[in-house]
C-alpha cells in the first residue's frame, strides 16, 4: 500500500511539473511571434524553448488511478481505474456516464 501512495504523489508531483512547462513553453512561444519585442529577446527565447524541448522529450508518465495508485485500466477523462469507476456508479456517484465494456 505504501507503493501505491508514493506513486499517487509521484503522479501528482509530475503532473504539476508538466503544468509549469507548457505554462514556459506557451510564453516563450508568444515572446517569439510579438513584433514588439527585440531580436535579441526573441533570440533567448528561441534558445530556452529548444532546452525545453530536448529536455522534456523522453519524459512521459504513465497514467495510474488518483485513487488505488493501480497502473492499469485507467479511464482518460476519470483518471480512475475501471474498478473504481465501476465501484462508484454501483453506488451511484457517477451519473451519465457510459462506457463501452463493464
């Protein structure tokens, strides 16, 4: 059970970071098209979005359940393991919600 919380922390921690570096990559994007900047910001800002890139490229976390900390069986819009949704719609916290396969 501990395993499972680190990785929910883990999942979590990740997450934000991914957060903060589309929030990076979404400034340094405008500072480059803004006609009204200067050349050599427009420069810099080139240069710290390729860093950004090359450093994020191999990076990509796997999904697990908010939850159980399960690895598989993740729903994309839920964040949550088949088990627990199939858990919650039993007890009827999830309304209008249909999936393919139970």
């Amino acid at each position: 059970m501990k395993q499972n919380i680190r990785d929910i922390v883990k999942y979590k921690y990740s997450k934000k970071n991914e957060l903060k570096k589309e929030l990076k990559k979404k400034i340094l994007k405008s500072i480059i098209q803004n006609n009204n900047v200067q050349q050599v910001y427009k420069i810099f800002a080139q240069f710290k979005l390729e860093l950004l890139n090359k450093n994020n490229k191999f990076n990509r976390n796997k999904k697990i359940c908010l939850l159980l900390g399960r690895k598989a069986g993740i729903n994309k819009k839920l964040n949550l393991s088949r088990h627990q949704i199939k858990q919650f719609n039993i007890l009827g916290k999830i309304q209008n919600l249909k999936i393919k396969s139970w």
